[in-house]
C-alpha cells in the first residue's frame, strides 16, 4: 500500500465495528499487520483508538476488519513525519484529561476509556482501552475512566518522586461530566453507585486526602476525547496538535 490514497483520519465516524459473517481471507497477515502497528502507538498516540479497537478482534478477524486495518495504513501514509514532541517545560504539573465513550462498543455495549497524562506541556502517557464491565449510566463510565488516569498519576507521582522532581503539588484531573466529578468529592452520591466495584472510589481517596484535584473541562476542551470513538477530521486534527503530535522535519 506504499502508493495508496491517503486519509486525514485512521477511523471512519460512520463505520461502527461489528463482527460481521464474511472472515478475512488472511488471518495471519491481519495479526502481523496489528501486531506490528502495536509499537508504533509508543510514538503516535493519535493511532492509540484505532489500534486498541482493532486489537479486540485479533482471534477472528472479518473483512470488515481488514477494511479498517487498511484504513489505518492509509491514515499513516499521510502523517509519515508525525511525531510526539518532547520539549522542555517551563512548568512541571501533571495534569490529565479522562473521557468516556458510554456503551460505544455495538457488540458488547461496554464503553471505552481514554486519558492522556501531562507533565508541564508535555504528554507523559495515554490510554485508550475498553472497560471491564458494562456501565449503567455516563457517569458511571467516566467514574471509571477518572479511576483509571488517578492510577497513572499516582505512578507518575511516585516516578517523579523517587527521582527528586516532583514539586509537591497536587495533580489536576480533567473530566467533562459533572456527575463524575461531584461523585469524586461528595459522599452523598454513594448511594447512587452501590452497585460500582469498590475498586473504582480509589480516586476518591485520592481527592479526600488531597493528592488530586478533579474539575469540570468542557467537551470541546477535552483532548481525551481522541482516545475514547472516532472524530471527524478537523476536529482530530485539532486535537492531534494539542496532544503535541506533530510534523517533523525529515
């Protein structure tokens, strides 16, 4: 596919992925082509959505997946320079953005979480992954995405620390439900979410003893967002730029 068309985004908005009857003619050549695009996303988290729904249909892979393994390589044909730019910060907070895509997935109706992790302004760590368990509300799906980046920070923090670098300050976590947010710092909620797995109030922990602050960002301010569905194409450009994934002179 070296002289293929190429596209400005690696996940079409109006495609939803289901396993369809028709199987791909080589399996094994779709498991080489994903497993190798794997490592790609170390450098290239704007591909982390895309790779992350290819990779749940490793063990029977349809033609309808090999169409969006295709897709994706054309996505890449265009952003070969692309790369994620380290540079030096002036500042050292971590802050982080967590979304959710609620019930996203046509198949098992489990929604897809996504974080991306700053230090200073640049991005340290990301996420895309499909949760574990089917939630019943949006705020319970982003309640869960907010455990999941509270977890990397904490590591981020404890890195930061051993290392002598951490500046003492508490991390800011951005979410863009309200429900969510409360649900970190008022108790009273509890009694709306007995059903959530204990596991998941850890990030509640986190905010009571004041290692983490959890504040309301609005949608259109949310870089997680790339992380959690398909997103028209200026709208992921936009978001792509923000994620500091950007061209690099050859």
């Amino acid at each position: 596919m070296s002289e293929c068309k190429p596209l400005a985004t690696p996940a079409a908005v109006t495609h939803a992925v289901s396993p369809s009857q028709e199987p791909c003619d080589n399996p094994t050549q779709y498991r080489r082509i994903v497993g190798a695009l794997q490592y790609l996303t170390i450098t290239r988290p704007d591909l982390s959505f895309a790779m992350n729904r290819l990779c749940q249909f490793m063990h029977s892979p349809t033609a309808d997946h090999w169409g969006l393994a295709k897709r994706v390589l054309r996505y890449i044909k265009g952003t070969l320079n692309h790369g994620l730019r380290l540079a030096p910060s002036p500042s050292t907070t971590i802050h982080a953005f967590s979304d959710s895509d609620w019930a996203g997935c046509p198949v098992d109706k489990k929604s897809t979480s996504g974080y991306a992790v700053f230090l200073g302004t640049n991005l340290v760590s990301w996420l895309s992954r499909k949760q574990c368990t089917v939630a019943r509300s949006s705020t319970e799906a982003e309640y869960k995405a907010l455990t999941d980046v509270s977890a990397e920070v904490t590591w981020v923090v404890s890195l930061l620390r051993e290392l002598g670098l951490h500046n003492g300050e508490p991390s800011t976590l951005w979410c863009d439900n309200l429900g969510a947010t409360y649900l970190c710092a008022n108790p009273v909620f509890h009694a709306r979410t007995k059903h959530v797995e204990i596991d998941y109030h850890f990030v509640r922990d986190k905010v009571a003893s004041g290692d983490m602050t959890v504040n309301f960002v609005s949608t259109k301010d949310q870089l997680a967002d790339i992380f959690t569905k398909p997103l028209p194409g200026p709208r992921f450009a936009a978001l792509r730029d923000k994620l500091n994934v950007v061209v690099h002179p050859p």
